[in-house]
C-alpha cells in the first residue's frame, strides 16, 4: 500500500484520466472506436512505463 500512496500523493498518470490526452484529441487524428480505447491504453502504459512523457504534444506525436 505504501507504494501505491506514493504514486497518489506524487501526482504521477496512473490512470486514463490523468493523461494529458483524451479520446476526443485522439478523434481528431481520425481514430475511432476501439482504436481510441486501445491506443490511450497504450499511452497510459507508456507514461507509467517512463517510456513518454505526460504532456499532450508528447503523447500526440507518440500517437501518430
């Protein structure tokens, strides 16, 4: 649990809602549907993974 708090309390994206994107930027790149789904669960995965920052420009260029 301590670590898990530790997540909570320093801010960090551990979930969709706290990514700098949403469906609807990813919308406007044409994806749709499940695409949407799955492509914002790739960001989340890579923010928590260190692999992107979480900030909209670049997650977008992720994206594409």
């Amino acid at each position: 649990m301590a670590i898990a708090q530790s997540i909570i309390d320093s801010g960090e994206c551990y979930n969709l809602k706290m990514l700098a994107v949403n469906g609807n930027d990813l919308k406007k790149l044409g994806y749709s549907g499940e695409d949407i789904k799955r492509k914002l669960n790739i960001l989340l995965n890579g923010v928590i993974d260190g692999k992107y920052n979480n900030d909209k420009e670049s997650l977008l260029k992720a994206v594409k």
